[in-house]
C-alpha cells in the first residue's frame, strides 16, 4: 500500500540527507513493513521531490502512546 502523508519541509530534508531514517505517526492507517510512503510538504502547497520509502520497521509500545508507531524508512 502507499500512503501520501504530509510533513514538515525541515523534515524532509533531514529524510533526504539520510540524517533522519524513522517517522513517528499516529497509527490510522494501519501502516505495515512492505508499504510505502510518498510525502507532501505540510502546507499542502509546497511538492516535496524526492524518493519513495518504504517502510522497513514498525514498532509500538514499551512506553509509547498506543495510538502511535515508529516507521523506519529506506529510499526505494
């Protein structure tokens, strides 16, 4: 599955430096290792160019918010 999600530009660019290798999201879309993300810049405005991920880890709980994961992500 692809997910487009939005995120901060100053983000993105951490994500394309290869800087920043997770995502912290709530968990409404059911996100699984295999799936793909596909960002736009959080004004809904801005394209962000760049690669698609995908998801190669999912982690919740031991202390976190139950509604929320941990994405680690690679460039397709």
């Amino acid at each position: 599955m692809i997910h487009t999600i939005k995120i901060e530009q100053m983000y993105h660019e951490r994500i394309l430096s290869g800087q920043k290798t997770f995502e912290v999201r709530k968990n409404d879309r059911d996100y699984q290792v295999g799936d793909s993300l596909d960002f736009i810049c959080s004004d809904g405005k801005t394209p962000l160019r760049g690669p698609r991920y995908s998801i190669v880890y999912v982690h919740s709980g031991l202390g976190m918010n139950p509604e929320y994961v941990v994405l680690g992500i690679k460039p397709d």
